[in-house]
C-alpha cells in the first residue's frame, strides 16, 4: 500500500514538473515571439524612418543645388553675359562706314561677341535643367564646379581625377554632389586659401574624394562643441549615402577633407 502511494505520489509530481516545464518552455517560446517580433516592429521603424531622412536629405539637396545654381547664373549676367553685352554695345556705337578697314574690323569684333555670348547663354540653358546634376555625373559636376571656381581668380585650383568613373546611382549622385558643393562653398568663404586642390581616385570597391586646402585651418574639437551645424551636416549626408567622412585641420596649417564612397 505503501509503495502504490508513492508511486502515485511520484507520478502526481512528474506530471506537475512536466507541466510546470510545459508551461516555463512555452513562456520563453511566446518571450522569444514578442521580443523578435519587438525587434522586427523596431528594425521596420528605423528603416522607415531612415528611408524617410534620405528622401528629405534628397529633396534639400535637390532644392540647395537648385539655389546654388541660379547665384551661379545670377554672377554670370551680371559679371560676364552683362559685360559683352556691353561690349557689343561699344562695338556698334562705333562702327562706321566712312573706314571700310575700321568698319569690317568691328564687324569681325561684333560678331566674334556675339558667338562668345550665344555659347554663354547655351551654357546657362543647360545650367537650368533641373536634372543637369545626373546628367553631368560627379566628374562632369567636378569639373564644373572647378571651371566656375576659377573664374573668382583669388586663388588656385586644380583638379585631378582618373578618366573614367565608375556609375553611381542618381539618389547617391544628387547628395555626393551637394555635398562637393557645400565643402567647396565652406572652403571659399571661411578658409582664406590660396591653394585648393581636389583628387579623386577610384577601386573596384570605394571612390574616393580629397579636398586639400592651405587655408588658416580650424580646432575641429571646438567647432563640434560650437555645433557646427555644416559639418553634422555633411556627417548625415555622408551615412546616408554610405559614405566615409573624415576632417583632418590644424589652425594655420589648412584642411584636409575625405570623403570614401563605398561602390
């Protein structure tokens, strides 16, 4: 008798145990569903709102580059298309046809003017597309920002880039650009340079962006604590674009500026 109630005894708590461990086992089972499901909701969340800053850092670009483009052509009337303009202006005040010789002379003046002004007006033209940035890509964008960059004349640029790029979609295109724009703009206005030099080169894996400059420099530790708005700036333009983005700049020795675009 004794042993049929241990028995039952023991049965009794190896049923309890089985079903204290049936229960324990399916708590962690339905923990792990909750907390991977958290973790979905979460990774959906943040792509989401990844998603949602790339295409706002998109359209600011796009609108920034829009501005940036017409000062550029604001300079242009003013300091170039304006200025053979009046030139022509001249010209024609003072063709006469008393000289034969004189006269000719002027007409070949005039109509040498009014080519160089017709290829300005083209160049705008093209300047207002508003998709010229994926048109041109970064090395054509290079070597328009540079060419207008040397027409201010108060330093030097050179540019050196290999001859072939490889393809970039448009999205990474726009902010890469936007963002070779801003540093150019920063390095003009703040830098005080002479020299400014560009170099890229390329892998099969990254493209690779330098901007040098012999400019007065900056404490990089101080202008994060001042909250430099421009340089969280390009930091977020750069991640989003998967891009590596480096400042190297000591006071009176200028900046070095890298950007690595992983292809």
């Amino acid at each position: 008798m004794f042993n049929t109630s241990q028995e039952v005894s023991e049965v009794f708590y190896s049923v309890i145990g089985g079903v204290v461990l049936m229960i324990f086992l399916a708590t962690i089972f339905i923990l792990s569903i909750i907390r991977y499901q958290n973790k979905e909701r979460k990774y959906h969340d943040e792509k989401k709102a990844l998603n949602d800053k790339f295409s706002k850092t998109l359209l600011q670009s796009r609108l920034e580059i829009k501005e940036q483009t017409l000062q550029q052509i604001g300079y242009e009337l003013h300091d170039n298309l304006g200025q053979v303009a009046s030139l022509i202006k001249i010209h024609l005040n003072l063709l006469s046809f008393e000289d034969e010789d004189t006269a000719k002379q002027e007409v070949d003046n005039i109509k040498e003017l009014t080519k160089q002004l017709i290829m300005d007006i083209k160049q705008l033209s093209i300047s207002l597309n508003s998709e010229r940035v994926v048109q041109l890509g970064i090395s054509k964008g290079l070597e328009f920002e540079v060419e207008q960059l040397k027409k201010i004349k108060n330093f030097q640029i050179k540019l050196t880039k290999p001859s072939e790029f490889p393809d970039i979609d448009s999205n990474t295109t726009i902010i890469l650009y936007r963002m070779i724009q801003e540093i150019l703009n920063n390095t003009i206005k703040y830098s005080k340079a002479k020299r400014i030099s560009i170099d890229v080169t390329k892998t099969e894996k990254k493209l690779t962006l330098v901007f040098n400059d012999d400019g007065i420099g900056f404490d990089l530790k101080n202008k994060l604590k001042e909250g430099g708005s421009g340089l969280i700036n390009l930091n977020t333009r750069a991640r989003l674009i998967n891009a590596d983005f480096k400042i190297k700049s000591k006071i009176d020795e200028g900046t070095t500026i890298i950007i690595e675009v992983q292809l």
